[in-house]
C-alpha cells in the first residue's frame, strides 16, 4: 500500500468515527428513556421538551460552530465537539430533576452541533478529491452511530448497573474518538491548521438557501416521521405496527447509505438522484397515510428512511463540490442552522394541525409540502459549477 493510500484510508476511517460520534450520546437516551422517566418523575411535556433540545440546538449553534472552525481549524473544532459532547452525556447521568437534565443535553447537543458544521470542510481537507465518497463514508458512521446504542442498550445496561452510568458510558466512545483523531488526523497532530477569514453565513447567497431548504425537507421528514408515525397508528387502531413501522424507517436509511459508498462518485453533482429520493419519499409517505396493508406501512417507512439518507448524504457534500474551500464552513454552517430550524417550525405546525383537527393524519400535510424542496430546489439549482 502506497503512503497516498495509507493516508486515504486513515482519512476515511477517522471520518467514519467521527460520523459516529455525531450520534452515539444522543441516542442513547431513547432506550433508557422509560427508566429515565420513572426516575426522575417526568411529565409527557418535559419528555418532549427533552427530545427537542438537540433538534433545536443543531440549528441555533451551527453559526457559532462556524465561528470557532475560524478560530481554531475545522479538525480542532471537531475535536473540540466531540470533547463537550462527551462531557454533556455523563453529566446527564448527575441528573436530579428535569432542569439540570436539560442543562447536560444542552451541553452535549451543542457539541455535536459544532462538529456538525467541522464535517464538510474536515472532508474537503483531507479527501479533497474524493468528497462525494468521503461524505458517504462519514454519513454511514452517524448512521451506525444512531443504530449501536439501541442494538448495545442492554449490555451498557448490565455493564453499567443503571441508566446514570449508562449515559456516563456512552461518553467514552466520544473521548476515544477524539483522542484517535487527535493522535492519527492525516499529517499527525501537528497537522498546519486552516483558518478560514470569515465565520457568518452570506444569507444572501441563495445557494445557500437552497442547500439549506433541501436538506430541511429530509430532515422534518424523518424527524416528522419518528415523531407522528406512532400517534398516527394509534389513532387507527394499529399499534401493532409501530414497532416494525419505526423500525423500518430507521434501519431503511442503511440500504441508502451503503448504495451511496457504491455510487457517490457517480452521483456527485446530479440532480437526477435527488429528484428520485423526494419522489420515493413522498410515495413512502402515501403508503403510511392513505393506505392500510401492513406492507404499505412498513414498507413507506423504510422507504422514507432510505430517501432521507440519500438526500442527506448528497446534499452534505455539495459545499465543498459547488463554493471555494475557504467558505465551506460558514456556508455548511448556514446550511445546517435553515435545516435544523425549517425541521422545528414544521415538527411544530404538524403537532398544531393534529390538535386542531383531532387528526394526526392532518400533521404530514406540512411534511409532505415542504418535502417538495428535494426535488423542485434541485431543478432551480446550478450543480455543475466548481469553486474558484
């Protein structure tokens, strides 16, 4: 193996830790949640409070993750996330009430937000030549990162006593990361660091928006999905359905990502596959909503899982494929606070008409209009351009 190869591989195993890390603290709430919740007293609001907080913070803290890649570099600023984000998820395991459980998630969710933003010019940096595949590679490592705390749930359990230590556990990984990538970044860990000139997203820039509304309309369609899918089945009389319906969903996203590892190259810069993903996304949701075959359902689901993951992973590597390497935070920045907050209103405007009508139905409406941006923003969008 030539030392160009070595490096390659080293970048790419580094990037798919990292991805990882993205989501292994974050998801190991949901299977202690019910030990969580018994435990500490927690109302059905203070549950929903709680799985907003890192929703909300991947928004609001993407513009400062940006400003500190300007200070200190995109790898330190990554290394830097992973730190606070570890040090979030065992504090939540000091727990004592619901306000100081917030605090760590806050902690912890501001973390991976800040190494949100690090990814993209952390790809750019060290696979600039292979930056649709070097995407894919970290975007299959979050998505491993959401599925091992749930698969591993039992044995953190057993080996950690309770729910505290097993949120305490989970920090370990993330400081192991970010010691690996410290000792084994490509050029060592005295790497020359790159110091982009400006942080804040130029708003006006309407690539920047539309990069930014087409990754929103994955994101509130998988969030919207996890989080109506269930209330949706149960008011049909369906409950037997939600777990293989939620299942699918999220074990969907898997077979996208690894037909990304295959075709990534082949993908970058076209609009066909993004067209393809929203409409398959929408066909998934159809299946959910208007049908009532126990097939439809599971396999909408997987579907929508499967088309989230492809547009997330394309349009994540689009920065560094379409502006000059200097604006690839600040505009990866932008891009993931429009996501993150589009993803928000909309969680909240489906939750309003669900109310309003009784319905939960009626809350994919908002899901579905603004999942069109996957596939009409892409046509207004000039793909084949290269940064100066």
């Amino acid at each position: 193996m030539t030392s160009s190869q070595s490096s390659s591989l080293r970048g790419l195993t580094l990037l798919w830790l990292a991805g990882n890390g993205l989501r292994l603290s974050i998801l190991a709430v949901p299977p202690v949640l019910a030990l969580i919740i018994l435990d500490l007293k927690l109302t059905g609001t203070q549950v929903g409070i709680l799985n907003a907080i890192p929703v909300f913070l991947f928004g609001l803290v993407a513009i400062p993750g940006s400003l500190l890649i300007a200070r200190v570099g995109a790898v330190p600023a990554l290394i830097i996330g992973l730190v606070i984000a570890a040090a979030g998820s065992a504090l939540r395991g000091l727990a004592l009430d619901a306000l100081t459980l917030y605090g760590a998630t806050v902690l912890m969710a501001a973390g991976v937000a800040v190494m949100q933003p690090a990814l993209p010019p952390t790809v750019n940096q060290w696979m600039p030549q292979r930056i649709g595949f070097a995407t894919a590679v970290y975007t299959n490592g979050l998505l491993f990162g959401e599925i091992f705390p749930v698969v591993l749930a039992g044995i953190a359990l057993s080996l950690a006593g309770g729910w505290r230590a097993s949120l305490a556990l989970w920090s370990i990984p993330l400081l192991c990361i970010a010691l690996i990538i410290f000792l084994f970044q490509p050029g060592g860990s005295g790497a020359a660091v790159t110091r982009p000139k400006h942080w804040m997203p130029n708003w006006r820039d309407p690539l920047l928006w539309k990069l930014g509304l087409i990754m929103s309309g994955a994101n509130q369609l998988y969030f919207c999905t996890n989080a109506f899918l269930p209330g949706f089945l149960l008011h049909a009389d369906q409950t037997d359905r939600i777990a293989p319906a939620l299942t699918a969903l999220n074990v969907g996203q898997l077979p996208g990502s690894f037909l990304l590892l295959v075709m990534s190259t082949r993908w970058e810069r076209k609009k066909a596959p993004l067209l393809c993903a929203g409409i398959f996304a929408l066909l998934g949701l159809a299946g959910i909503v208007l049908t009532t075959s126990v097939w439809t359902v599971v396999g909408g689901a997987a579907l929508i899982g499967c088309s989230c993951a492809i547009v997330l992973t394309l349009v994540l590597a689009l920065p560094a494929l379409l502006i000059p390497a200097a604006d690839v935070p600040r505009t990866s920045a932008g891009m993931f606070a429009i996501g993150y907050s589009v993803a928000m209103v909309i969680s909240i405007i489906g939750g309003m008409m669900w109310d309003a009508t009784q319905n939960p139905a009626f809350a994919f409406i908002p899901v579905a209009i603004t999942a069109l941006f996957i596939f009409v923003l892409p046509l207004m969008t000039d793909l084949s351009k290269r940064p100066a």
